[in-house]
C-alpha cells in the first residue's frame, strides 16, 4: 500500500516512475520519459524515448497504457514521427511544451495492470474495470475561425461524444486540459467559450466546474488555436466526487470571470484519486503573489497545491506525478534547482508554456492516489 519511485536508465533516456499498489488487481503507473542527451537528432530522441517505453511494458508486463502526452520542442516538424512511430491503443495527446532540459521530446505515460482499453463508437478511449468505465480523449481540434469558435466546437462535440456513451459534461467529466496557441492573444476567447458552454451544461458557481490546466501549448497546424484533452467516468456516483477549493489560499476561479475548479478527488472503496488543476502564485483574494520572483512564486505555489492536496486528506507524498510550466526559459535552472531539492522521489517535467496571466511565471499541475477503505463505495 504504497508510493515508490523507480529510476530506471535505459540507451539514451531515462524513465522516473512511480507505483501505487494496494494489493488489488489494479496497479497504477506514472512515467515521465526525458531523454539523456540533447545533442541527439530528433529521430535519435524519439527513438530512445520510445524503446524506453517499450521496455517499461515488459517489464510491467500485465499493464496497459491509459493516457499518454508528448511533450515536444518543435510540433510542426515532429509531431507526424509520433503519429507514425507511436501506435499503442490509447488516448495520445501531443503537443509543444518544449521539455526545458533542452532535449526535443518528454514522455508522461499513465499504465494501470488488470484493465481492458479500447476505441468506443464515439471516439473516446476507454479503460474498464469493475463499475466503471474511464473515458480519455486527447489532441481534439478543429480550424473554426478563430479561438472562440474552436473551443466551443471543441466542447460541442464532446458533450455529443459523452452522450453517446450515456454520460453529460457536468456529471461524469472529472478533469479537462485546454492548450491555447498564442495563449496571451488567444485565451480570452478560450474563457468566452467554455463560460458559455458551462452555461448551457448546468455548470455554475453554484454547481460546479470540472478541475482543468488552461496553458499555452501549439499544435503541429498553426491554425489550430485551441487543443482539448479530457477524462470522464461512466458509471461515477455523484457522491464520489468532491471539489476542492482551499479557501485560506486560493479564490474562486469564478471571481475573475473564468470556470474551472482548482482540484477534484473521486472516491473508490480502495483508493482516492486527486486531480490538481493547474496552481499558480495566488493569493485568496485573486491577486498574483511576488510578482517577478520566480522563487518566490515556486513557494507560494507549492503551498497553495499543498492546501488544495490537505482538503482532499493528501499530502505531496500521495502525488504521482507533476507537470511543470514556466513562462520564461532563462528561469529553469532556478527552478529546477528548487524541485530536486523539494522532490528528488517524485516524477516531473519541467516545459515551456506560457501562463494564462502574464505575471504569473511558473505553474503546476499533478495527480495524487491514495489508499483508503470504504466498504460502501465501489471499487476501482
């Protein structure tokens, strides 16, 4: 009943994992995949980070991926190798957030043991086990005009892909990530869309919003404009899900005009699973914390993550894993110094996104499991 972290060195690449296993048919992986050298080719890189991955299933050997996300420098010359190379029956999103170690691709891959993956009907990715079935969706886009319209097809056709699957926006979708190309010229438009969506969907500050990172991210199309990913559950009983708001740290996301919730834990009768949005430097009042000090932010963030971790009965020693943004490349050292102080067991990626408010120059996002016992929720 545990979290461990494997480093395990590989040819050209590196694989950071963590492990929960409580003894039950489902064990839950987290991987992050850095490559070694960033003098490699691309092809080399992608390579590497591959037999890596490929090696990770053997040796896991009962698990299946779930969830996969590329990290890449350069989307517009390399994400057709990963179409190509990568053909693994899971949701792959695929996006640049170039990995600020300097290589050219990172991998974050989620396996889970004893579950049946496959493609439904309406085009969402599912993982089943027990009551339950996980529903991913990753790197949906369109060309509508502008950023607006792209997020709200982008939306528009989910709600559609989930009634196909018997479930709705505002009962079953646990976690949302939305990647905006340009994101200081083009997130406004991204916040109109999913404001009114939410709208139509029942969503409001007096329901509930859905756990989500807004975050610069381009697509291998310039056009593209707005990039969605998803996880819903069918089958989830509203009485396992919390949200969580951390209310001596954090404002509500409502209070400046945008609609998401800073975390989500869902309950199972063996484990908790918790989904941090992404968290900036923030005070409860909505207002940025240590504007230019990326140290201080780094602090103030891990605080304010650690609150949101506290009200869902977790700590950091819970967490799986970690996505890390940073506005500016030059503040990476800083900030990579600081995370292998603070988190030398813990699996992470440092890239390049830009932060959907100027003055905030570092945000996070993670998952955390934790093992419980209650006997009159279902199973994972």
């Amino acid at each position: 009943m545990n979290h461990h972290l494997s480093r395990i060195d590989f040819e050209n690449a590196t694989a950071e994992v963590t492990c929960f296993d409580n003894g039950t048919e489902v064990r839950e992986y987290h991987a992050i995949i850095h490559v070694n050298s960033p003098r490699l080719p691309f092809a080399r890189q992608l390579e590497a980070v591959m037999n890596a991955y490929d090696h990770l299933r053997t040796q896991f050997a009962d698990t299946q991926a779930v969830f996969k996300r590329y990290f890449l420098s350069d989307a517009a010359n390399q994400a057709d190798e990963i179409i190509v190379a990568d053909v693994t029956d899971c949701a792959k999103s695929i996006i640049q957030q170039a990995p600020l170690d300097g290589t050219k691709v990172a991998l974050w891959v989620n396996l889970m043991s004893n579950v049946q993956t496959g493609l439904t009907k309406s085009g969402l990715y599912e993982v089943r086990h027990g009551a339950f079935r996980h529903l991913y969706n990753a790197s949906a886009h369109n060309l509508a005009a502008n950023s607006e319209y792209q997020m709200r097809l982008l939306f528009n056709e989910y709600i559609m892909q989930l009634a196909e699957e018997g479930c709705k926006l505002s009962d079953n979708c646990i976690r949302t990530w939305l990647f905006v190309n340009d994101i200081d010229l083009n997130y406004g438009g991204v916040v109109r869309a999913r404001n009114q969506v939410f709208f139509t969907q029942g969503l409001t500050v007096h329901t509930h919003f859905i756990a989500s990172t807004g975050i610069g991210g381009r697509q291998q199309d310039p056009n593209v404009l707005s990039q969605m990913d998803n996880y819903a559950i069918a089958g989830i009983r509203q009485e396992q899900i919390r949200y969580l708001y951390a209310s001596t740290h954090l404002n509500r996301t409502s209070d400046y005009g945008v609609s998401f919730e800073r975390g989500t834990r869902v309950d199972y009768a063996d484990r908790r699973h918790v989904f941090i949005s992404g968290t900036a430097s923030i005070n409860n009042k909505g207002e940025i914390m240590y504007p230019k000090d990326v140290e201080k932010q780094t602090r103030r963030m891990w605080e304010n993550v650690e609150a949101l971790l506290q009200e869902a009965e977790c700590t950091f020693d819970d967490v799986s894993e970690m996505i890390v943004y940073l506005r500016d490349i030059a503040d990476y050292e800083q900030v990579r110094h600081l995370f292998e102080e603070r988190f030398p067991d813990k699996p992470y990626v440092i890239v390049h996104a830009g932060v959907c408010r100027p003055g905030w120059l570092i945000e996070m996002e993670c998952t955390a499991v934790k093992a419980q016992s209650m006997p009159e929720l279902p199973s994972f």
